[in-house]
C-alpha cells in the first residue's frame, strides 16, 4: 500500500507541474504597447501645439502726412512735337539754247525773307526775279498784247514803284517800267525778236521792233502767299536737277502741335498763353489753333482728342523741327499751406484737418483754396504751420 500512495502523490506533482496553453496573452501584449505609443504620440503633439507661439491680433497703424509749403495751381501738360512749316520750291527754267540750269551767283541766303520785287539768283547768266503771286505767269508777252495776265503785270510794276499805268496792253510805258526794273538788279530786259511766228493760219501774231522789250515768263517765280523765308537755296556752280529747284522757301512758321483729350482741351482755348519747355529752353507762346475731334491711333499711342496747335515766334532758338516737347496751360500761383487731398475732411461741407499731437488728434477748420495732383492748397490759418503731421483718411 505504501508504494501505491508514492506513485498517486508522484503523478499529483507531475500533473501540477504540466504548462497550461495561454493564447491569448500574446495579443494582449501587443494591443498594450500599441496603446502606449498612441498615448505617448498624442500626449507630444499636444505639447508641441502649446508651445506655439499666437499670432499677435492686428493693430491699426496710424497714417499721417507733413504740412507743406508749395505751389498748387491747375495746370494741364500735354506732349507735343515740333512740326516744320509748310514750304515751296521754287524752279527755275532753262531758256531757248540753254542745254543745263547753272546757279550762277545768288543774291540771298538761307533765313533771309523773300518778297516780290527782289533778285532771288542767277540761272545760266539769267536773272530769276520774284512776282507777286496775283500775276498769272503762263506765257511770254511782247509789244501790244493784252489780257488779264498784262493787267496784273502792270499793278505789279506800279507797287514796285515804277511809272506804269494799267492798260491792259503791253505798251511802251510798261516796256520802260519792266525795264527799270531789270536794271534795279543789274540786270538788261529781254528783247523781242523781230518777228514772231504766226499764232494760227490766216492770223498774224503782233509784231515786235528787235529794240522792244518783251516780258519772258521763264525769268520769273512767285511764293504762295508773296512772302516766306528761304529754307535751302543752292549755291553758286551747283548744277541743278531736272526738276530745276533752285530755292525752297517757308511759307507758314514751324508750329508745335500736342494732342488733347477732350477735357483737357478746355484748357487750350485759341489766344491761351501756354509755357513750351524743350529741356532748358523755356518759350512763352499762345495757342493758335484747336482742331475738330480725331479719332485715336493705338498703332501709335495716339489718343483720341483733338490737335492743339501752338505758334512758334520765327527765330525762336532751340526748336528744331521734330524736336519733342512739353505744352502746359495755367500759370503758377505762389506758394501757400498745402496737404495731401486726402487729408481734407468734411464736416456738413466745412473741409477741416484732424492734426497729430501728444494726446488726442486736434481738429481745425481750414478753407482750400485750390486743388491740383493730389494736392491741396490751404490759406493760412492759427494753428497751422509748416512740420505739422496731419491725419490721412
């Protein structure tokens, strides 16, 4: 019995002794640690938010500008160019027997005025004499002809001051007339030959003695307008083209032309003393001339508007043709108080400014008394000086 008790007790304590399968301490393990981390992540970030610094709530920054003395007056400025008078050529034409026009000798110079009445050169030993516009100039005219051409002729000779009456007819008296003319610029009158070819069958053309003068047309230029300022003319020995120009002459002054919109073209009435300004040199002027509306050109940044043209006094340095150029309207006022516009308060239409101090803004009354980019002209008024710093709205 004895050996029987050992061996129950032996398998008791083997049996006590046998692993109990625990499969699920594994997962649990597992979902621990997992946990863990998560705490530890969140329980960071949260720390980390804290730390960051709050972004300071916007504050108003007070704006304000200094009182100033200057200027303000309503002045318009345009861009404008300078545009070259209209000029004309004058040409000369050979005679019978002359094979090339020659400049011979020349009897003015660039800048000098042309009237009618004067020597303007000499072509291939002929002299070239000006007439006055009025006088039809067509043909050659010789002993006893007559027409309207004639009667302006002989008007002409009598302002030159020279006897002639006004016949109608080339007749001795206009003859000796045409003559002291020729010999006033030292020169001897055409003569007509001692027959002239008949104008038409079964007609005969007025004769003429060889001692007669005739008036030959080729002889002769006019200027439009009888009068202009002679812009090139050619020199002695120049060979001239085939078109024959000796001379070309200004007939209207260089002007300056601007463009306006259309409500900066009240400000350029005909008669408005305007200031050019073309680098340092100043030219006080008067407009001239304002044309219709023109369309604008994008092609050229030319707006819409019309041309306001600006007369040039002739002889006026530094205004060469194409030269570009400021145009302003309005002349200047002296200096006074003057702030930013957008200084100006109102106040049931009383303007009034609110000045910066060590307390409080201090508001004062003030009267504009003109206003011009951006700014604002104040009279003088207590309370109110030069340095002081003003509110902006």
């Amino acid at each position: 019995m004895a050996w029987l008790m050992q061996d129950s007790e032996s398998m008791l304590i083997r049996r006590g002794m046998r692993r109990v399968p625990r499969w699920w301490l594994m997962p649990v393990a597992v979902l621990i640690v997992l946990g863990g981390l998560g705490i530890t992540y969140w329980a960071g970030a949260s720390s980390t938010a804290g730390m960051e610094p709050v972004p300071p709530a916007p504050g108003v920054v007070p704006v304000s500008a200094t009182v100033e003395r200057r200027a303000v007056a309503k002045q318009v400025v345009l861009s404008g160019k300078v545009i070259a008078g209209a000029q004309s050529a004058l040409q000369a034409s050979p005679a019978e027997g002359v094979d090339r026009l020659v400049v011979t000798a020349v009897a003015k110079e660039a800048g000098s005025i042309v009237v009618p009445g004067e020597l303007l050169a000499v072509v291939s030993g002929r002299p070239l004499l000006i007439l006055p516009s009025s006088v039809p100039l067509y043909r050659d005219i010789i002993h006893g002809e007559s027409g309207p051409d004639v009667i302006a002729l002989q008007a002409a000779l009598a302002t030159f001051g020279f006897a002639c009456t006004t016949t109608g007819t080339f007749d001795l008296d206009t003859q000796q007339a045409l003559e002291s003319w020729y010999k006033a610029t030292g020169f001897k009158a055409p003569t007509a030959p001692a027959q002239l070819p008949q104008e038409d069958a079964g007609k005969a053309a007025p004769k003429a003695a060889s001692s007669d003068v005739m008036f030959r047309w080729r002889e002769f230029v006019q200027v439009p307008g009888d009068t202009g300022t002679i812009a090139s003319l050619a020199g002695p020995g120049a060979l001239l083209a085939e078109d024959g120009i000796v001379a070309r002459i200004r007939v209207a002054d260089d002007s300056i032309v601007a463009r306006a919109d259309v409500v900066q073209s009240e400000s350029f009435a005909v008669g408005t003393p305007v200031k050019v300004r073309a680098g340092s040199t100043v030219l006080d002027t008067t407009v001239a001339n304002i044309s219709g509306f023109l369309e604008g050109d994008s092609s050229t940044n030319e707006i819409p508007g019309k041309d306001i043209t600006v007369a040039i006094p002739p002889g006026s340095p530094g205004f060469p043709a194409d030269q570009s150029v400021t145009v302003t309207a309005g002349s200047a006022t002296a200096e006074s108080l003057a702030v930013p516009l957008i200084a100006i308060r109102q106040d049931r239409g009383t303007p009034y400014l609110l000045i910066e101090g060590n307390d409080e803004p201090r508001r004062l009354e003030v009267k504009v008394t003109a206003q011009a980019d951006g700014w604002a002209a104040i009279a003088d008024v207590d309370g109110l000086v030069v340095g002081d710093q003003v509110k902006l709205q």
